[in-house]
C-alpha cells in the first residue's frame, strides 16, 4: 500500500511537471538549476549585466528569477549533436525564454521569433569565436557540431538581442520529438484556422480536431506553403497547439502514476541541455503550485530580405519588455 506522503510527493512532481511542459510545449522536458545571477551567469552568455538605464532611471537586475532557454531545432534525433565539424545544418526553429518569478510565485514564457534579426557568432574548430554577422537568430545554432557548443551559441545570441540580459540554461529538441510526444498524450484538439489543403489535405480548416502523429508537426511547423507565410502566423499557431497540449497533459497525468517518468524517458534521446534530470526533486519543489502567466511575444515588423523573411523587433518596446520582466527600479 503506497504512502500518503509518497502521493504527494509523486503529485508535487506531476503537477511541476506539467507546469513546465506548458511554457514550452511541444519542445520537450526542461529541467534547471537555480544559479544568483548578480554573482555569474551560465557558462553559455560570458555576460554579466547588473544595471541598465531605462527612460532616465537606473533599474537592477533582479536576483529572484530563473531562466532557460527553449529550443525546437529543426532536424532529426538521429543527427543530434554528432557533427565533428564546426558547422551544420541545424537551425532553431522554435525559440522559447522560460522564466520563473520565485518572490510572485508564477512563471511565464516569452516565444521569440526566429527570424529577429540579431548578432550571431561565427565559430571555428574547438567552438572558438572567428567573427560576428547580422543574421536570423535561427541560424546561430548552425555554428558548432549542433551540440552543446551550438545550443550556447543561440543564447549567447538571444541574450545580446535583450540586451545582454543573462541567461541561465539551455533546453534543445529536435522537432521529430512532436508527433512522439503528441502520440504519447493521446493527440492534441486544435481549432485549425489555417488552410493546410497544400501541405497535408486531412488537417481541415474551419474545424476542430485531434491532430495525430505528422499532423502534430506538420500543424506547428508548416510555413512555407501556408497562404500566410510568415513565421508570425506560425508562432501563432504554435501557442494554439501549446493550448491543446496543456489540456491532454492534464488528462494524462490525472490519469497515469507513471506518466512523467515516461514522458522523461521517451524525450531524453531527442534533447541536448546543461539540465541534470537529477534537478527535477528541486523543480517539483520550487515550482509546484505556481501560478502561470501565459506567453508574451516580441513586438517588431516582419519583412522579406534579400532571400528570406527577417524579423525586427520594436526596439523600444523590446527594451521595456526586458525591464519589466527582469529588472527593478534602484
């Protein structure tokens, strides 16, 4: 007969779980380590920023928040991290900041477009820094075996475009973890707003269904032969899946004791981190009964290149979004 301090344990690391598959959800399972940002920042940024001036007043970073950096890269498992060059074909097609606010006791994503156009890192043998160009920040994780070494160069690159805002810890996966995770969950019920009739004919617009297996990754993904082309239209549609996500993964984990560990389990060969699946008993404990804020978005223009769409963001609005999230007034 199990215990009833072992149900509450086992629910503290379902229900913490769940928490953060929310945030960014069909990326994968994220796990961290909390690390005091005014005395360092993850091995990934080299930045450490404790002030900054925002409209004639000096603000500070504030020392209550964890952070981590999702990534839906858009390549397979099979590929992960196995490069020996400095270079691969690997972009980060879902970028995700996951932030969570120990003093208020919630937590939050901000779904960052992959398109912004951002400063991104060239680098040579070993992961060694050779240049910097103006690129789509999607591109940053082409530089580096896509392991580790490209993974800290997205954030690197996503921490200079908020203003050199630290950034604890990295989460990648690659995108053929969708339809697994999707399947695992029993499908997801979307509202399809979107005419698919080009791309996959059985994702139907105007109706309501349970996407299952390459649906699931063909609804999050499809871009280019979407009337809407825009990356913007896709994120869109990417929060609506993380909606439906959100409302099976309640029926799992209400249904199945073991769900989380095998959910853990099945995503593990899709993931690259600096996240210690040890680190969970702390998430559970730290995040269990928090309250979630939703998903904030970058504002800016989308606009076609000379080859391909770039995002700007709204410079000013992005600034005062980084200093609402992540600094207080001194």
């Amino acid at each position: 007969m199990r215990s009833r301090h072992g149900k509450q344990r086992r629910k503290l690391y379902l229900v913490a779980l769940l928490l953060t598959l929310i945030v960014f959800g069909f990326v994968g399972l994220a796990v961290w380590q909390h690390f005091d940002v005014l005395t360092g920042v993850s091995d990934g940024t080299g930045i450490e920023r404790k002030t900054l001036e925002y409209q004639g007043r000096l603000y500070g970073l504030r020392n209550d928040l964890d952070t981590v950096l999702i990534l839906g890269i858009d390549k397979f498992s099979d590929n992960l991290g196995r490069s020996d060059a400095f270079i691969n074909n690997q972009q980060s097609d879902f970028l995700l900041l996951m932030v969570i606010d120990k003093s208020d006791q919630s937590f939050y994503g901000i779904h960052i477009n992959r398109d912004s156009m951002a400063k991104i890192d060239r680098l040579g043998l070993g992961a060694k820094r050779i240049g910097s160009f103006t690129g789509q920040l999607a591109l940053a994780h082409t530089y580096g075996s896509g392991g580790t070494d490209s993974c800290r160069n997205v954030l690197h690159a996503v921490s200079g475009m908020l203003f050199d805002l630290p950034i604890e810890h990295y989460y990648s996966v690659t995108l053929d973890a969708v339809p697994v995770l999707n399947d695992l969950v029993g499908g997801v019920t979307v509202y399809v707003e979107d005419d698919f009739s080009r791309t996959d004919p059985s994702i139907v617009q105007g109706t309501t269904m349970t996407l299952k297996g390459e649906q699931a990754l063909t609804f999050v993904q499809a871009r280019g032969s979407m009337q809407d082309k825009t990356n913007i239209n896709r994120m869109a549609r990417q929060r609506v899946y993380m909606d439906g996500l959100y409302k099976s993964m309640v029926e799992c984990v209400n249904g199945e004791d073991t769900f989380a560990l095998r959910l853990s389990t099945t995503l593990a060969d899709y993931s690259v981190s600096d996240m210690l699946i040890q680190e969970m008993a702390n998430l559970a404990q730290r995040v269990a009964g928090y309250r979630f804020d939703g998903i904030k978005t970058i504002k800016g223009e989308a606009r076609l290149g000379e080859e391909f769409m770039e995002f700007y963001p709204d410079e000013e609005a992005l600034l005062g979004l980084v200093v609402e999230c992540f600094y207080k007034p001194l």
